[in-house]
C-alpha cells in the first residue's frame, strides 16, 4: 500500500470522525472541546489510532475515554457508511497530551524571561 495513500485515507478518516464525534454522539461525558488530533491508519486499513486532546481541560480524562471505547461501535458503522473502504478499521483512542505539553513549556519559558529581565533591572 502507498504511503500516500494511507495518509488520505488517514486525513478524511480524521475529518469524518470530528464531525461524527461533534455532530452525531450525544453522551454528557464529552465535552465540546474534544478535538481529533491525528489518525494513524494501519497498512491493511484493519485498525486506526485516534489521537485526541481536550482544550481547556474540560472533562475527566477516565470518563471521557469511557465514553469512546463505548462509543466505538457506533463511530465505526457511521465511518463504515461515510467513507467507502473494503474494511472499516476498528477504532483505538489515545489521549494526546502534545499541546497541554507546549503550553506548559511555553509558560516555563516565558517565566524564565521575566525572571531573567527582573534580575537584570534589580
């Protein structure tokens, strides 16, 4: 299977799943601001992991992924009809931390500055 090929599929199994996710499941236990991150489709299509992350840290992180797993089945048939595959990969999410990571980072960072420019006025 090409590379390129498994990157399409990967990106519109990724835009469909948002809008699965924001438009279609009804469970209290996600929160608006759960976003689809990234997509890894396998090379024979049979499984995808979804990357995901929730902004503002809305949400309880068990809960949440509770919410998924039991969500999965119905995720899956709506990709199935959606999106025309000989296989509908099974879906596995992941919790993606990257951006809670870079905020902290970037804080850190910006505070060494200050700190720096507080030190050199004194």
């Amino acid at each position: 299977m090409s590379a390129n090929r498994i990157a399409r599929v990967s990106e519109e199994v990724k835009r469909v799943l948002s809008d699965i996710i924001k438009n279609d499941l009804r469970d209290p236990r996600l929160p608006d601001m759960l976003s689809i991150l990234n997509v890894e489709v396998a090379n024979d299509f049979a499984h995808a992991k979804v990357y995901y992350t929730v902004l503002d840290g809305q949400g309880d992180e068990k809960e949440i992924r509770t919410a998924l797993k039991g969500a999965a089945g119905f995720i899956r048939r709506e990709l199935g009809s959606r999106i025309r595959l000989r296989q509908t990969p099974e879906l596995h999410f992941e919790l993606d931390r990257s951006i809670e990571r870079t905020i902290a980072l970037n804080r850190l960072i910006d505070d060494t500055i200050r700190n720096d420019a507080m030190k050199k006025t004194e």
